[in-house]
C-alpha cells in the first residue's frame, strides 16, 4: 500500500518504505522532496537517531542498525557529523569555541583542538572572527561556523538537512558554491536535503527524490532532467531553466564528416560540398584536431596550386569544456554574427551548431 492508502485505513503515516541506494566516497548527494515527504526521517535513520524497521545502512562494513549502544555512539562520533538548518550554535560560546565543541566533548587535548578548529574556520572563511559571539554574526556567517565545527569533527560523513534554507536567496547561492569549492577540495563524502529544485539541481552530484517515504528516482541533475521517471518528475522539473544544467555535452553532436591532414584543398572542397558545409575540421590520423578549413581559404589553396590543406587551417574557432551550462555558451552566439562551428574539447567529438 502506499501513503495515502496506509493513513486511511490505519492513522499511521508510512515513514519511509523500500529505500535503497548508495552514497559514494566524496560525493555530494542531495536528498530532495516535497515537505513531509521524509527526507528529515531518511537522514536520521542513516545514523539511527530514527530507527528502521528493516534493511540494512552499512557503513564502513558496519550495519548500522545492528549495532550495540556503545558500538552505535562510536559510530556515529567517527562517521557522521550534522550541520543544522537553524545553526545550533551557542550563543555563549564564541565562534572558536563553538567550532571546538565537538573535539572539546571528544577529549581531545586542548592545543590540539584549537588548532583543528582553527583551520576548519579558515576553510569556511572566517578567520579572524574566533573570538565574535554567534549574535555578532550574519545568518550566513552563523551557517559557517556550523559548517566548521562539522569539518573540525573529521567525520567519513556530512550530513546537512535543509543546512541553507534560512538564508536569504543570495546568501544561499554563494554559500552553495562555497559548499562546491569545499567539496572539491577537500572531496568531503556529503548528504545533503532541500525541498528546493534548483539548490538540489546545482550542487548535487547525484539526486534522491523522495515523494510520500519512497524513492521515486535517483539520478544526476542532468539525468533527472533529461529521463525523469514519470510524470511526478516530469512536473517536478517543468518550471527548470534547463540550460543552466544541461552542459554543452549534453548538446553535441557526432560531426557529420572530417578531413586528413593528408587530403588536397580539392578533396576537402568536394567534402565540404557533398555536406553542405562551408568549413571543415581537419584531423590528423589519431584524429587530433589540426584546425579548420573555410571552403574560402580551399579555393585559394586550389589557386595557389597548393597541395597540402595545412597552410590555410585557421585556429579561430571557439572551444568550451564539455562540462560548460548550455547557458553560458548562449553569448557566445550572439557575439559572432555567423554561424559558426563550435568545437567541444574532447578528441574526435566536435559539435556542430
Ligand atoms: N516522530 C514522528 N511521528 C510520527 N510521524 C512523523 C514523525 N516524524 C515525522 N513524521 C511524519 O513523517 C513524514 C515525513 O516527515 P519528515 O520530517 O521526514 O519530512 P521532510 O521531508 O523532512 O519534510 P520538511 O521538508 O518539511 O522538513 C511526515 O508526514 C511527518 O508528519
Ligand atoms: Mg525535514
């Protein structure tokens, strides 16, 4: 049965049913759904603040749900470590201390945590605020020392429910590319929820969409964009600028045809005919890219009775990574008047626009 089903006939509210994924070393992961859909519940269960009914949460070659009280403190110390929505910090403590808290509680010795803190709060960005009281500090600023004593406890595991909603919209997106510059540098294994599209769409390496306690999809961004599993998702995802997630991979194109560096301006000419095209890419013969030739320069190099196309390649044509947002290419459109080709940098995969 499902949810709605369950509540009707029993009053209980079916928390979670038939979860099952992974979360991969130093990946961020977002778990994202519709209020109430248990993304709070799933994130408590994986380290037994909620306990499961059934399954297994192995971390380490740890089942979590089996495992003893002690055994089950430990593990969480070591694994897992939280970041709050609404800071938790206290407000008697300064920020140096409250980046300490959890080494303080752990015993560890006191030169020692301070220093661990110290270079956590240098990590976030707040050096030189260790002795400034919580309500001396923005909002943003506070989410930061959270953000600190998470990192200065060195967990396996980052975990942060809703850790962004109460910031205020700008705030929120430079401290989402903070988290994504913090994440590639210190490749920190992160699960991370929202119930918002577009932060789970931006800093998600991969996607978990709950809806009422079960998975309906998980996937990239782009994944989830492209093939979304049904038409809750399809919903879901109506409103997205897709261009700001969709990268210039996603819109290439095998090309149409080539030519070798060993080819006269002729051949090449007849491709570019036999195509329709007015320029062609030349490769060499492990097919790495030597440059372009415009049916113009072939002509002259037939009047010039050249035999060799290399001459007349030109350089001047643009390269993006694969990994660029459709939108940020868009300009570059609009700067060139002609259409002109656009090549993607990977060897032997050029798009043509
Ligand atoms: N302790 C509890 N006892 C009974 N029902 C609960 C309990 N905690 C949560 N629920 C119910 O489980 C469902 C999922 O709640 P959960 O807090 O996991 O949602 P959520 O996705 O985190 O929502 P939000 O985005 O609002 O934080 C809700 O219907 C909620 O009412
Ligand atoms: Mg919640």
């Amino acid at each position: 049965m499902k949810r709605p089903e369950i509540l009707e006939k029993t009053g209980q509210t079916l928390g979670l049913s038939n979860i099952s994924f992974d979360v991969y070393e130093g990946e961020l992961l977002v778990i994202m759904g519709l209020s109430g859909s248990g993304k709070s519940t799933l994130i408590r269960c994986l380290n037994r603040l909620i306990d499961t009914t059934e399954g297994e949460i192995v971390i380490d070659g740890e089942n979590i749900p089996t495992l003893k009280e002690k055994a089950l403190l430990e593990c969480r110390r070591r694994h897992f470590s939280m970041v709050f929505q609404n800071f938790a910090l206290f407000p008697h403590r300064t920020v140096q201390q409250n980046a300490e808290f959890g080494l303080e509680i752990r015993g560890v010795e006191k030169a020692e945590r301070h220093k661990i803190a110290h270079d956590s709060l240098k990590q976030v960005g707040l050096e030189g605020w260790e002795d400034a009281y919580p309500n001396q500090l923005s909002g943003g600023m506070q989410q930061r020392v959270g953000l600190a004593r998470a990192l200065a406890n060195d967990a396996t595991v980052l975990l942060m429910d809703e850790a962004f909603s109460a910031l205020d919209p700008l705030i929120r997106k430079d401290m989402q590319q903070e988290l994504l510059q913090l994440q590639s540098r210190m490749q920190k294994t992160t699960v991370f929820i929202t119930h918002d599209l577009d932060e789970a769409l931006n800093i998600g390496d991969r996607i978990v969409l709950l809806k009422d306690g079960e998975v309906v999809q998980i996937g990239t961004p782009e994944e989830i964009l492209t093939q979304p599993a049904d038409d809750y998702v399809r919903r879901f995802i109506e409103g997205v600028d897709r261009s700001r997630i969709l990268t210039a991979e996603s819109a290439m194109r095998p090309l149409r045809t080539t030519a070798r560096e060993s080819d006269g301006p002729r051949t090449a000419l007849h491709r570019m005919r036999d195509h329709s095209i007015d320029s062609i890419y030349v490769v060499d013969r492990d097919r790495r890219l030597l440059g372009l030739l415009e049916a113009d320069a072939a002509s002259r190099a037939i009047e010039e009775k050249s035999d060799s196309i290399i001459p007349y390649l030109t350089q001047d044509f643009r390269k993006v990574p694969m990994d660029e947002p459709l939108h940020n290419l868009f300009a570059m459109f609009s700067e060139r008047a002609s259409l002109s080709p656009l090549s993607i940098s990977k060897i032997s995969c050029w798009a043509w626009w």
